[in-house]
C-alpha cells in the first residue's frame, strides 16, 4: 500500500513531465478573456487535436505522427515559455467612437471616449493606431465614403490636438461597406455611424 | 447635397494625409529585448519598437533575445530566445474579404494569439513548421520547435 501511495505521485509526475520534455510541441492556452478554441496539428503520418487548455500536442520528428500529450499546467506553461510570454504584447484595444446623422459630430458620449483613448494610448506607448471611419446606409455610397472619411479625419484630427503623434495613426475608410448593424440600403442606425479606433 | 459632397471631395482631395494608407506593411514590432533582427530581402536589419514589419520579413532572436509582433488584424505573435520566425504572406483587405496568414516556425519558442482574421476567415490561416502545419480555430497557443 505504501508503495502504490509514493509510486502513484511519481507516475503523475512522470506524465505531466512528459510534455513540456518533448522537442516539437503544441500547447492550447486560454486568449486574455479565457476564451479557448481549438489547433490540430498535421503532418504526412497523421494529425492530431488539442480543444482545452494546456492541452498537448507533440511530434518527434517530420515522420512522426503528432499525438496528444499529457497537459501542461500554469507553472508548466511559464516555465516552458518563460520569455515569449513575458514579450508577449497585451492585445490591442479597441474602441467606437458614434456620431450624429449625416454628420462628422461625435454624439455626446461618445466625446467623452477621448480621454480613455489617450490614456490607453499613452499606457500601452503604442506606436500603431488606427483610425477607420464608418457610416449607415442613409444616402449614396460614394456620398458615405467621403463622410466616413471625414469621420475618421475628424477622430484624427481630435487625437493629435490631444497630443497623439500623428506619424503613429493610420486613417482608413470604408463607407457604408462594413456595417456593424446589417441593414437594408438607405436605413438610417446609429450604431453604423462609428469610427473604430484601435490602438495596437 | 451635392453642394456639400463637391465641398467633402475638396476637402479629402486637399488633404495633405494619405486617405487610404497606400502602405502595405503587415504589422509592427510591439516589444523588444536584446538582439533581434530582421532579416528583409538582402538586408538585416536591427528590431526595434514601433519598427513595421512586412510580409517575407525573417525574424530571428539571439541567446538573449525576445520579440512581440502585432500584425495589422490584431494577430500577435511572440518569439522567445534562439527563435526563427518567416512571415511567408500576409494579405488583410476586410472591404474585399481578402485574408491570408502564412507563416512558418523555423526554431525556438513561440505564442502565437489569432486576430480578426480568425475570427473572419480563419481557413486563411495557416502556420508551418519543421514537424507540421498547424490549422487555428480562434485561439492562442504555445509551440516549441527543436526540429527533427
């Protein structure tokens, strides 16, 4: 009995060892929101898939077929990974700025978004933002695109008074050719007169 | 109206910002630590922050070295010591619904995070490696790669 009692731990040990030790291998992590999705890993002698976290996949050579290994835990995972997942960037942020019908007016709230905007910005010391005007599908498309245009260089425009480097923003726009709502031509939805801003 | 739509197209035309970014960089070096390079046609270049990364860029870390890239659609890829990453193609048009990710894992240690092309068009996607290619269903995942 006391035999199996140490020879049990060792076993589990030996199992959750097994694939952190492995040369090539795959391990599933949760995303920043804890959403996890799924990889398969594929190659000439057969393939093999991980769908939870800290799942295992691993392969010994080109002509050997990948196989589940045993899952890595947390400590695992960071001690296998330490330095990529220190560099590792945060994800960028995004946010949506609305504005008022046929107009380049943020609504009133959406004002109030600027300063979290610069202080994600400044906090992340980003060097990549981007700016992407959006409209409804109230009026002629080329009408829209000139106005989601404007859009995005007003947001533009607002950041870099506010102190934004303009070498770092990228303004971009797409008309009423992305809508956030689907709607039919010539509907008027709030929720489509945006500009994205997403800071990487 | 057409009054105020010839105003709006003087206004875009006089414009002195590119409209539409003609710039087709892939994304850009986020994070940086000690010797990075990339490698771009026959040129090495040193990694920096902030430096724009392109499509068939090599990115390869030293002994003490460890990179983060943010690509254009918020895929995020981060290389730890020792590490050898090619960006093979990378095409991200959403107005036209094209994608494409390319990439392959020469060595070392990786995070790779999907961005919005996984959630788009997530067959677009596709990571090589020495030992197999890896097909993405929206996630995040770590790779270790010694080769064969």
């Amino acid at each position: 009995m006391k035999g199996i009692v140490i020879i049990v731990p060792c076993l589990v040990l030996l199992l959750l060892t097994a694939c952190s030790s492995q040369k090539n291998m795959f391990v599933l992590l949760p995303d920043q929101d804890g959403k996890v999705g799924s990889i398969e890993v594929i190659n000439d002698k057969g393939s093999s898939v991980a769908n939870k976290p800290g799942e295992c996949v691993s392969v010994a050579g080109s002509n050997s077929k990948p196989q589940a290994a045993p899952a890595l835990n947390d400590a695992q995972v960071r001690a296998t990974f330490a330095e990529a997942l220190a560099i590792e960037p945060l994800q960028p942020q995004s946010f949506l700025l609305y504005f008022k019908t046929d107009s380049f007016e943020l609504t009133n709230g959406s004002f109030e978004l600027l300063q979290p905007i610069l202080a994600a910005i400044n906090k992340t010391q980003s060097t990549d933002v981007s700016v992407i005007g959006h409209t409804d599908t109230a009026g002629s498309k080329e009408y829209n695109f000139t106005l989601s245009t404007k859009r995005a260089q007003t947001v533009r425009d607002l950041l870099v008074k506010r102190g934004v480097d303009p070498v770092i923003i990228e303004v971009s726009s797409y008309g009423e050719a992305d809508l956030l709502v689907p709607t039919a031509d010539n509907v008027k939805e709030p929720k489509n007169r945006r500009v994205e801003v997403i800071i990487r | 109206m057409h009054r105020i739509v010839s105003f709006l197209l003087l206004f875009v035309l006089a414009a002195p910002w590119p409209v539409f970014a003609a710039d087709d960089f892939a994304g850009s070096v986020k994070n940086v630590q000690g010797s990075v390079s990339v490698k771009r046609q026959k040129m090495e270049l040193k990694a920096a922050r902030g430096m724009k990364i392109y499509a068939h860029d090599v990115i390869t870390t030293g002994k003490d070295g460890s990179v983060g890239i943010i690509l254009r659609d918020n895929t995020v890829f981060s290389l730890g010591p020792e590490s050898e990453l090619e960006l093979k193609e990378y095409v991200f048009v959403p107005d036209q619904g094209s994608f494409a990710v390319l990439a392959r894992m020469v060595r070392g240690t990786f995070v790779y995070m999907s961005g919005l092309i996984g959630k788009l068009s997530p067959d677009s996607i596709k990571i090589e490696t020495p030992v197999g290619t890896i097909a993405i269903r929206g996630t995040r995942f770590a790779a270790k790669i010694a080769g064969n």
